[in-house]
C-alpha cells in the first residue's frame, strides 16, 4: 500500500494545488491542503508541484504468518435446524481444497436448539463442526451471529471461510470481512487453492467481460461467497465422521440493538433455481406478448419459463426469473434457451445444466459454445413446429 503525505510549510499556494488535480482529489480545510477519496494516486501533484509539498510514501507490506492460520471453514446457513443446500455444496468444495493443502475441514453453525441437527453434518466429511447454541441466536440478528462469528475465527483461526451467498450470507459475510479487516470476493464462479495456502477466487468482473483472479495473499482468513448450484454437493456417507464442539460465548458479546417483533412466514413458490427444465427467453424474442408461446413450452414440459437480463429490464418478466450472475444461478437437466446470444454474465450462472439446447438465428452467437445441442434458425418457426410434436407424442 501507498499513500500520499502533504508537507504544509512546503505548500506556498493550496489553490495553485487545488488546480493541479485533475480529479478534483484536494480541497481546503482549517487553512491546509487536505487529499480527499477522490484520489486516484495519479501523483501529478508529486511531479508538478513544489518539490517535497507533498510526497509518495510506499507503506511497509504486512507479512502474515500463514502457518498460524489451518482449516477451511463452511457456515452452516439454515433457518431453525433446516440447512441451505448450498451448504453441502461448500462442505465439497472445501474438502476439495482442503486435501491440496492437507488441511482439516471445519462446519460453523449458530442458533438456538440446533446442536442435534449438527449431527447431519458428519455425514459430510467435516472433520469438527463448531456449534453456537444460544437463545440469543435464535433468529438471524447481524450484530449477534457477527459476534459468534469472530469468536470462531480467534479461537480456530481458518485460513479460508466459504459462505453461501444467501439473504444471510449476503450480510454476514461482508460484516464480518470489515470486522477482521480481511478481504471477501463476492459471488465467485471457481475456487482454488495453491500450495502456499492462498486461496484463488474467481469471478467474472467488468460486466462479464474477464474472469478474475483474486487473492488475498496478505491477510488471513480469506473469504468468499458463493451461490447455490454453483458447486457440485458430494454424496452423503452413511455413518458419522468427525466430531460436534459446543463453543460457549458471554452473553454480553451477543447483545444487539436489534429487537425483533414479528415473524411472518412467507408463501412457498417453486423458483426456478428448483425447477428441473428450463425454458429462456432471450433478446431474440420481440415482444412481451410472444413469452406466452415459451411458457406453453415449458408447461408442456413440466418446467418454468425464465429470462435473460435485458428480458427482465424491459419488464416483461419479474427479476427472480432472470437466469445469471445478477440474478439466479440455475442447474437443471434441460435448458432451452430461446433467442440468447450467450453473455459470460448469463452462461456463468447456467453453464452446469445437465443438458443446454440452445435455438438462435446467428450461428455465431457465444451460446453454441456452451450448448450441448445447437438449433441455428427462427425460433418463430422452431417453438411452434416442437410444441406442436410434443403434443403429438403426449396425444400418441
């Protein structure tokens, strides 16, 4: 890290200072020349400046002793002892990482009344899962399990913390990255790990446009959240491997300004991360009335109709039908997307799909690289020739 020091006696005008920047990076405060967030470490205030006014400073590297740091840790994200699938997704990733570097495995799960259920957890390969089982912990309050969380991390010191990028991963992961002081790549597609323990996280970034390297090779622990169905869940063991440790924690630790009045229960509906066939509706399609033949195909075919980004955007359909990175991840066995031209965006988001046919008219378009069948021509003409066979066959 670097950063900028402004010698005030050397500065002779701070207006004349205050011109030199380009993107309005200095201002005037209590009569000293002050460098505000704007900066972008150009250092044309260093060059053309007097010389010393201010000055690149290079900050000493911190160096971390990463042989103090062991263990890959999963949080256990569940509502009242019923656990998120993608929590077993990141028990497999974890243990897959874990035996590159032939480190332990570990589950952290906070709640009120849950320690029983912790015991599904050994089914999964976990080497020590860590319970907080609290009244406190009872409902998910951010202050309270942020608490729990660090009390995990002093005690157990993880090298790397997976998280599920849920309504509650969401918050959690991110309070707890600022509480530690560490890093958090958020949403990542592929995870790795090297040898010297540094955990490689990938994502997409810049629109789609690359994929992302990210590491935090000066910190520990390292964090990342993942979606559901990014990462493949491993088979469940018959018997019960690893060991359950309570973990006690002051109750003046999990205190919070939060008070909670009201649970509600929401209505269940099928959303398309469950769905197993899919039918996308993509740029190709002209107007919002001509979703209603898409629909008729996934009815047929006991599926669900999504969307591509700019589908959604026009308001044709609601956002939790968008299929991709900034809307659901998706893995079901059959995919039929309809006039997608096949962004980074929406393929990273789909790509695990048992099997992809993908219908556009360009038979150029990035979808065929990721389709296991290609139709290249109008899906005006293909949707009703195959609803058309489809009911055929059914009537047959």
């Amino acid at each position: 890290m670097a950063k900028l020091v402004v010698n005030q006696k050397l500065v002779s005008s701070i207006q004349d200072m205050i011109s030199l920047c380009p993107f309005g990076a200095m201002e005037e405060k209590n009569g000293e020349l002050i460098i505000n967030a704007a900066c972008k470490m150009c250092r044309l205030c260093v060059k053309k400046g007097p010389k010393g006014a201010v000055e690149y400073v290079e900050e000493p590297r911190k160096i971390i002793d990463k042989d103090k740091w062991k263990g890959i840790a999963v949080y256990v994200d569940h509502i009242d002892g019923v656990m998120h699938p993608v929590t077993y997704e990141l028990l497999g990733k974890a243990k897959e990482l874990a035996a590159k570097i032939n480190h332990p495995v570990y589950a952290v799960m906070m709640g009120s009344g849950i320690t029983k259920q912790c015991h599904e957890l050994l089914h999964y390969n976990v080497d020590k899962v860590f319970v907080y089982d609290h009244e406190k912990l009872a409902r998910f309050i951010i202050e309270s399990y942020t608490a729990a969380f660090e009390d995990f991390v002093g005690r157990i010191k993880p090298t790397a913390i997976l998280v599920g990028a849920t309504p509650v991963g969401r918050q959690l992961a991110p309070r707890l990255a600022a509480r530690l002081q560490t890093g958090l790549t958020a949403d990542c597609t592929v995870l790795d790990i090297n040898e010297n323990t540094d955990l490689v996280q990938i994502r997409p970034a810049f629109g789609g446009n690359i994929m992302a390297q990210i590491l935090t090779p000066n910190h520990r622990p390292q964090m990342a959240t993942v979606r559901y169905k990014v990462m493949d869940a491993p088979r469940r063991n018959q018997e019960e491997l690893g060991k359950i440790v309570e973990c006690t924690i002051a109750p003046e630790k999990l205190s919070t300004n939060v008070k909670v009045l009201d649970i509600i229960a929401k209505e269940k509906e099928q959303f398309i991360e469950a769905s197993d066939v899919l039918v996308v509706a993509g740029r190709g399609v002209k107007k919002a009335e001509d979703l209603q033949m898409l629909k008729e195909l996934a009815d047929l075919l006991k599926g669900q109709l999504a969307c591509t980004r700019p589908v959604m955007e026009s308001g044709w359909l609601e956002a939790k039908r968008q299929v991709g990175l900034s809307g659901r991840t998706v893995r079901p066995k059959l995919m039929i997307t309809c006039g997608v031209s096949g962004s980074v965006q929406f393929t990273a988001g789909m790509n695990h799909s048992e099997q992809i046919i993908a219908i556009n008219k360009d038979e150029n378009a990035p979808i065929f690289k990721t389709a296991h069948y290609g139709l290249v021509g109008d899906l005006y003409e293909i949707i009703p020739a195959l609803i058309n066979q489809i009911k055929e066959r059914k009537g047959a």
